[in-house]
C-alpha cells in the first residue's frame, strides 16, 4: 500500500477555505500514487473550534464540507470533522472513498488537561472502527486514543495491521521525541503499524509542528514529515514482509525547534488575522531584538517597523545598538523621541504629586507613552503591535501595564529570559544580526538613572530556576528552599508572581512552547490567599 500522510495548516472557521487546502493535499497525494491519504484532527473546521461548537450553523457547515469532500476526494481519505447524533457533538474521523462518506469514527478518548477542554464540547465515542482497506485490516483512532496503551491493544486483538491516527498535538519543547516514543512503543507492543498525521501551524497561542510519521511493528521510523512546515509525506508499505520505505525528514530540537514554533506561530497569528505589517519598539536591548529578528524571519523584514523611542535615561547604545540590529535584518525604522511627551505628563500631574517623590510612578509614565505612540502607529497604519515581554518578566509583574504590556500579540511571552538569550545566539549562528552588545549589557529598562533589571529582581540565573519550579512544576516555596535556594529570595519572587496574575490577565496573546504557558495551561484565580 502507498500511503499519505497530508499535515495542512488549516484556520479554525475557515471551513471552505480548509476544504480546498485539504482538497489539494489529496490530488497532491493522488499524483503521487497514494491509496489512502490521512489528513489532520478537525481538519475542516480548524482545531480547537471552541465555542464555535455552541452554533449550530457552523456545525452545519462542516457537514457540507464533509459531503464536498466525499464528493471530490480522488483516493480514500481519512479527514477529521465534527459530527452531530442524538447523544450530542462528536470529535469525529470520516472515512471517504468512492465519492461518499464510507464510515465515521467518534474519537474515545477526550483530553481534558492543560490545554485541552474536549469534554466541555464532545460526547465520547462508545464503539471502535475497523475497515478494511486494500488487503490490510485498518483501526480508525483519533490523536488521544492512541496516547492510551488499551487503545491499540483493543483494536489489534480484533485484528488490525494498522492503527491510523489523525491529530492535532499541539507543540512545547522536547514533545517531537515524546510523542515519536510514543508511537514506536505502540507498534512494538502490539505487532502493528501506526501512521500517524497532525496538524501543522499556528492558532492563536498554539503552535502545531507536524511531524507526521509512520511506524514499522519493530518501532522503525519509515517516514517523518517536516517540522513546523506543510508536508505531504508518501511511504509505502509491504504487509508481508512488514517493510516499508519513505523520506525521514530530520527532526528539529533545542533552541532551533522553539525558535522555530515561535517564529511560526507569530508569522500564522498575523497573516490569519488579516494583518500585514508590525510595529514595536527596539530597545537596543535583548528581548526586542529577539522580537524584531522573529518578526522579520516570519514575515519578511519589509513588512517590521522598528520605533526607536529615546527617552531621558536612554543610553546612547540603546539608540546605536537599536539602528544596527535594524540595519542588519534591513527593517524599516522610525525615531519619535518621548522627552517632550513624558515632560508634559509628569507638568499635567505635578500639581497632584506635589509633596510626593518621583517614584515608579514616573517610571512608568515613560512606558505608557512608549506604548500609546506604538498604538498610534498601529491606529493609523493598521500595524499589529508587538509587545516584547518575556516570561521571566510577565511572571514577577515586571513590566507595565498599557506601557511596554500594550500590543496585539507577545510572541517571547512564554520564553523564560535565559531562553532569550539562548535562542538570540542560535539566530546569530545562522548570520549575526542581533549585536553582541544587546547580548552582553545588562538588562535595563532605562527608567531611571544606571538602572538594571538586577535593582529589582534577582539575578536572572537564580530567578528563572525558581520560577520553573514554582510556575511550571507546581512546586511549593518550601520545596524550592530544600532545593538550595535563599528562603528571603524564594518568599519574595512567591509573592510577586501571585500578586501579578491581574497584570497577566490583561496581556496579549503569545506563543505557547513550553508545556504549562500562562492563559490556557495556568488558569489562576485573581483573588487569591492561599500561600506559595
């Protein structure tokens, strides 16, 4: 049997559209001479739907694409769709042969964990689907069936070769290999082949890597599509011998796969939502560096706008080191000085503040002019805004809000700051254009006079540990401190992140790459006593 496995990048909602992106994966597939083709998890609609689900003329819609696409499909597929019956909405696997709908799984098993919400919209299937196709006996699955061991077991002692799975597994770092082993020990311990296709692309903070593969009952990878990339990936495969062949495709990791999901998820949420052009502002220093080199990468540097924004503690290597990262990726600049404007403000309240030493407060009236002139040129332009937090700062509530927190989308807000500076040098390697000097200084936020972002927090080595353990492994501030770390410095950053969750309620949307992101992973309460 030839074999398909399509990965597209959909857009939820964007039913005909995806119809003909799926449409065309087949005929690609046919032209190759495919017999089967496996296309990805709600392929028609987009994945997630969420409440989407709750209109039932978006429902219908899909159904009308579902009979398209029995109707012009060449060669069987495998499409995944929702499916409406008497026990409620289905997350569902249709079988197209023939020029008709051959049969339709109902997925089993529904993730309900981290960001997954399935059983808040699916009723689980009850009953499994074994088809023959060819000479070979077939189980239709759909993504987290196979995840559970039962699963493959069940169907390949009612005698199934292969398990095909279509999916949608969203990405974080280190899941590539993960998810591989996975199937590798499926096919192992049952004797069977897993062909496996997911999703490609981004879709608001996720970010789908592909990586469709199919597996040998000995756990051989025959064939793996692309990472972060459309693919239509033929193998074939012999049942006889349990041989197969096809192209492996070498699997991105480190600092180039995160690299690669952010940049594909900030290039998805612009295009897919009908912006053209950024705007941010450029520093000099790492994090809009990173930013700007992500944006130009995903977009082309034509379509970046750089705003230098010197202010009265700006140092003259935040403009040099600003303007030579712009000359080096070729991104267009603008210079709009924010003196006159901050001055203006702190006159307005002087009356108000008199008595009262400059604080914070004037520190962040610096940030908000920053950003209310980056909304301008957003307003007048039709620019997206970048916001360039990272995750080390969105987690301490060190940054300000409709100041340097303004913008349509944060693509490093998932990104702890040593990460920053990780992936910064992997970009250069492939052709420096971040300064070495952005690397090198200190970070500051030029508020104040000779101010570093070590005034504040702690060293940043020291606060992304504790932050690891706090926010992403759920560790208590007593475990922490067994762990080694100063009780003074653990009791603080505690505090600190769970005093900021109202700040990061309020922030824009960003790349989620790591497995607990803030938002859909980590749903904390505003309102809060309990103690770290």
């Amino acid at each position: 049997m030839r074999i398909a496995l399509a990965q597209v990048n959909v857009t939820v909602g964007d039913i005909e559209g995806n119809l003909e992106r799926c449409l065309d994966a087949v005929a690609r597939a046919a032209d190759a001479g495919a017999e089967l083709v496996l296309l990805p998890e709600l392929a028609l609609t987009g994945y997630p739907p969420e409440d989407l689900l709750a209109k039932p003329h978006f429902i219908a819609a899909a159904v009308r694409a579902l009979e398209a696409f029995a109707e012009r499909a060449t060669v069987p597929a495998l499409v995944g769709l929702v499916r409406a019956t008497d026990a409620g909405l289905h997350n569902a696997a249709a079988l197209v042969a023939g020029g008709r709908v051959a049969c339709i799984y109902h997925k089993r098993e529904l993730p309900n964990y981290g960001v997954f919400d399935e059983e808040r919209y699916f009723e689980p299937g009850e009953a499994d689907e074994i088809v023959r196709i060819g000479d070979a006996r077939a189980a239709l699955t759909v993504c987290e069936d196979v995840w559970i061991p039962a699963t493959v077991q069940r169907v390949a002692s009612q005698g199934a070769q292969m398990v095909l799975n279509i999916s949608a597994s969203p990405f974080h770092a280190g899941k590539g290999p993960e998810r591989e082993a996975m199937l590798q020990a499926r096919a192992r311990d049952n004797g069977v082949w897993m062909a496996y296709c997911n999703l490609v692309g981004g879709q608001d903070e996720l970010v789908f890597d592909g990586r469709s593969a199919l597996i040998a009952p000995d756990g051989t990878v025959v064939a793996r599509g692309a990472s972060f990339a459309e693919d239509v990936v033929i193998a074939d495969i012999d049942f006889e011998t349990d041989q197969g062949s096809g192209i492996v495709s070498p699997m991105a990791g480190g600092d180039e796969e995160i690299y690669r999901a952010l940049e594909t998820g900030l290039g998805d949420y612009v295009r897919k939502n009908g912006f053209t052009d950024v705007v941010l502002g450029l520093s000099g220093g790492i994090d809009s560096a990173l930013v700007a080199t992500l944006a130009a990468d995903a977009l082309g540097p034509e379509r970046v706008h750089g705003v230098l924004m010197p202010g009265p503690y700006s140092s003259e290597g935040s403009i040099t080191d600003a303007q030579a990262l712009a000359d080096a990726l070729g991104v267009q600049t603008i210079e709009l000085p924010i003196g006159a404007a901050y001055e203006a403000l702190v006159g307005t309240l002087g009356p108000v503040f008199a008595g009262h030493e400059p604080d914070v407060t004037e520190e962040n009236l610096q940030a908000r002019v920053r950003g209310a002139l980056l909304m301008a040129l957003s307003n007048k332009f039709g620019w997206l805004v970048l916001a360039t937090g990272n995750k080390s700062e969105l987690s301490v509530g060190y940054s300000t809000l409709y100041g340097d927190m303004a913008g349509g989308f944060s693509p490093i807000k998932d990104v702890f700051k040593n990460c920053v500076y990780s992936l910064a040098r992997w970009r250069n390697t492939r052709g420096a254009v971040i300064p070495e000097a952005s690397i090198t200084k200190p970070p500051s936020a030029e508020l104040r006079p000779h101010q570093t972002d070590q005034d504040s927090l702690p060293h940043y080595d020291v606060l992304d540990g504790i932050l690891g353990g706090y926010i992403e492994l759920d560790r208590s501030a007593e475990d922490l401190m067994r762990a080694g770390f100063d009780a003074a410095t653990v009791a603080r950053v505690v505090r600190m992140v769970d005093r900021a969750e109202y700040k990061r309620r309020q922030a824009a949307p960003g790349t989620r790459v790591t497995p607990k992101a803030f938002g859909r992973d980590r749903r904390m309460p505003i309102t809060n006593r309990f103690g770290g």
